[in-house]
C-alpha cells in the first residue's frame, strides 16, 4: 500500500484521533447520567409529586436554555483549539486565548445572574402562573440557579477546551461521579424536605463542583503561560464564531423549551409533567448521539483539507446513528406504554405514551442532524446553522400552537418532531452546498435515514400485535448486526491507516 502524504507539521493523521474510541467514552459517560436521571425521576414524583416535579423539569429547561449566556464562546474554543493545534500553533498561545475566554465567560455569568435573580418573580408569576406556597418555592429555586450562572459558563467553556484538546475519556471519566452528584443532590434533598425551591438549590450546588473539577485538570493540561496575551486575531474569530453561534444558542434553546414553557402558560404543572417528563427524557437519550459527535467535532474541524478523511469519517459516523438509533427509539416507541407504566405508573403512562411515541422519530431524526451540523460548524460556518435557526423559528411557532390548540400536549410533540424533520433536511441540503465533495456521502446519509422514518412508522402506526414484534425483533437483530460489522471495520481501516503513515 502507497504511503499517504504527510500531514502539515503539527496536524494528527483522523485515524490517530480514535475516534471511535472517544465517541465510546462519550456515550458511556453520557449513559450513567441517563440513567441516574431514569432512576431518580420516579423517587422525585413520589417525593414530590407532579406539580412540583413539573417545575423542577422546567427548571431543567431553564438549565438547557442558559445555554445562550455563553455567546457561543465554548464550542468556538472547541473549534480554536483543535484547529490551532492542528496547525501546530504554539501551545502558550492558545492557553493565553482560552484562558482569557474563560474569564471572560464568568463575568458574563455575574451578568445573567443578576438578570435571573430580578426576573424570577416575573418568570413565576407571568409564565409559570403559580401562587402561594408553590411560588414562594419557584422564586427561591430560580435564584439559586441565577447564582451559579457563573460558575457553570466558567465550567462550559473549560469543557469545550477540553473537548479541543479530545480529553474524551478524561471528560467522561469525572462525569459519571458528577452526575451521580446532579441527580443525587435534589434528591436526598426532596426525601428529608419535599420542597421544589431546596431540590433546585441542589441542582445549582452540583453546577458549582463542575466548575472546581474543569478548571482543575484544565491548569494541568494547558497551564497559562505569564506574559503571553492571547493573539487578537484568535480572539476575533472565537467572537465571529461565536457570535453567530450565540444566535443559534438563543434560537435554538428558545425552540427546545418553548413548547414546556408555552404549556406550562395555558396548563396546570401536573398536566404539563405528562409532555416534560416523557420530552426530558428524550432530549437527554439524544445526547448519547450529541455525545459521540461531539468527539468528531475536533477531527472534521482539523480534516478541512483532507476531504477523503472527512468522507470516510462522516460515512462511518451516519451508518453508526442508523444502527445504534434506530434500534433504541423503535423499541421504546412500541413498549411505550408498559415501560412508561413500569418506570412511573399507568394514569401517568396513559397521557404521555403518545407523547413519547411521537417524539421518538424526531429524536431519531435529531441525532442524525448533529452530523451536518458539526460539519458546517467546524468548517467555521457557525452563521449557516444560525441563519437557519432563524429560518425556523417562526414556523415552529405556528406549528405549535395550531397543535396544541388541536391536540393538546401531544400537538406539542407532534410540532416538535415535525421541526425535527425540518431541521435535519435543511442541513443536509446545506452541508452538501458548503461541501460538493462530500455531497454524495451526505446524500446517501440522507437517503438512509428516509428509509429508517419510513420503516419506523410502519411497525409503530400501521402494524400491530405479532407482526409488530416480529418487524420489531428482525430490525433489531439487522441493526446490532450493522453496529458489529461497521465496529469491525472502522478498527481494521484504523489499524490499516496507521500502519501505513
């Protein structure tokens, strides 16, 4: 076999970046905190009942929406630093930049504090629509969260670092103890005193001990080096990039819990729960595929001259979503009901089973749309996916309030996946644009992922009983055959690939 050219000084050949291996680490980790939350959320209803469970996921929501209070600045140090190393540039300079970035991240947390703890009585009164005990509860929760806006934008932009520098396994590694630590706070909390403003308290304390373990390891691996300032030219692109993304961060957090947030203005907590229960759940099963992309992310982002790497990266990394997926969402979508029943109880499990039928495709369909995304992102194109944020979000507006005044709760879902399959066109359509040399990859990816939808609303809405388990077991099996099979060869042509550079 030929020798491949060698990469520029500094670059790391994609097969040397175990990509695989550090997706593995990512989704492991992300696993424990799942399945912390599935076993903590029934000891919470019971602790605390559905109301006061229904503000505690919108709390959550509120955790998922502080996103924005970033600027975009940590997925743009991802981005800098993989590509700068990438480039072999000098290790003090990119310690000055992320450094000062960081320190930037927590003043802007001192800001957003002081926004949250003066909006809290306006969120309960005016959205949340609680009074009394409840609101007295609410505000208190909501002002513990406003005081650790700082440490956990300090905490995201350390882990975005870290995630540049692919320590995967280190990241995943501390964060199975860390979500033992999220989870396990509220809800020792919620058994010695069942009240939702000291259970949100808790959540907010576990923020804070992220922050002190990041910055810990991040001074080990990229210590700063006195005297060196960060480069203007980094700085300028970490703020275009992240500018951009900043839009994405309000838009698309503001899509994600508009729908909870919209509920909870026309329905009562305990109602709201059935749709924010089964929603949460969901949105963090899709983190798994999140997750193992995010271990891409740095690799596409130091393959941008390299277009057969990203070729096979991204062929690779489709066939795994399909076939770790598609397996996952079906089997939950089919045993809804007996699983919801199981994990919380039937009353609960007869409003949300087709809440969470539905929202399973757009999960399917989310997870799939993380790759196009990722893509256009480490090429630096941060703006495309922030344009088409802003694309979206008046028609998901319409939408959803046109389905829930017709259905409902499950009008929210059925609005949400139908964004979902939206989303996940657009970017690919866009992907192909910004990369004609990747456009067949992305086309057959797409095509793939048609033919998945199409399979699985079949078993869920057209077939039923034997023939329904029967489709079930058979897509299951082709699917774990797949994951072996494409396992088997991603270590071969790694292997491969390393031998000949």
């Amino acid at each position: 076999m030929a020798r491949r050219s060698e990469p520029k000084q500094g670059a790391v050949p994609a097969s040397k970046h175990k990509v695989v291996h550090n997706a593995l680490w990512n989704v492991g980790g992300q696993v424990v905190s799942l399945s912390v939350g599935l076993v903590a959320l029934p000891i919470l209803l019971h602790a605390l009942g559905a109301a006061r469970l229904g503000v505690f996921t919108l709390a959550l929501g509120l955790i998922g929406f502080s996103g924005l209070f970033d600027l975009g600045l940590s997925r743009a140090l991802t981005q800098t630093v993989s590509s700068s190393l990438g480039q072999g540039r000098s290790r003090a300079r990119v310690a000055a930049l992320v450094w000062h970035v960081i320190s930037m991240l927590a003043g802007l947390g001192m800001v957003w504090l002081v926004a949250l703890w003066w909006a809290a009585p306006v969120l309960v009164d005016r959205l949340f629509s609680l009074n009394g005990e409840m609101a007295r509860e609410t505000v208190f929760g909501l002002r513990a969260l406003a005081l650790s806006i700082p440490c956990a934008l300090a905490a995201t932009g350390a882990m975005g670092t870290l995630e540049g520098l692919q320590q995967f396994r280190l990241l995943s590694l501390w964060r199975m103890p860390m979500s033992l630590l999220q989870f396990g706070l509220p809800l020792i909390v919620a058994l010695i005193h069942p009240d939702v403003g000291w259970v949100i308290a808790a959540l907010a304390t576990a923020r804070v001990a992220w922050l002190a373990l990041w910055l810990a390891h991040l001074r080990r691996l990229l210590p700063r080096t006195p005297g060196i300032p960060a480069s203007a030219t980094d700085l300028r692109h970490a703020f275009h990039f992240g500018g951009w993304l900043s839009v994405s961060n309000l838009i698309g957090p503001l899509m994600v819990y508009a729908d909870r947030f919209y509920l909870a203005s026309i329905f009562p907590p305990a109602t709201v729960a059935h749709y924010t229960v089964p929603l949460d759940t969901a949105t963090r099963a899709t983190s798994l595929p999140q997750t193992a992309v995010n271990a891409l992310f740095p690799v596409l982002a130091e393959t941008q001259q390299r277009p057969s790497d990203s070729a096979r990266l991204l062929t690779l990394a489709i066939h795994s979503i399909v076939a770790l997926v598609l397996p996952a969402v079906l089997v939950i979508s089919v045993f809804a009901h007996p699983l919801l029943a199981l994990w919380l109880n039937a009353p609960f499990a007869d409003s949300a089973t087709p809440v969470l039928q539905l929202l399973m495709i757009g999960i399917f369909l989310n997870s799939a749309a993380y790759l196009p995304y990722a893509l256009l992102q480490a090429h630096g194109r941060s703006d495309l996916t922030a344009k088409l944020h802003l694309l979206e979000l008046p028609l998901f507006a319409i939408m959803l309030v046109g389905s829930v005044h017709r259905f409902g709760i499950t009008g929210a879902a059925l609005a949400w996946t139908l964004r979902m399959a939206l989303d996940a066109l657009f970017l690919y359509l866009l992907a192909a644009w910004l990369q004609p040399s990747l456009r067949r990859v992305l086309a057959r990816g797409f095509g793939l992922l048609g033919w998945a939808c199409v399979i699985f609303l079949l078993t869920v809405y057209v077939l039923q009983s034997v023939p329904q388990l029967i489709l079930t077991g058979l897509i299951v099996a082709i699917c774990a055959f797949a994951a072996v099979r494409i396992l088997s060869v991603a270590r071969e042509t790694s292997s491969r690939e390393e031998v000949t550079v």
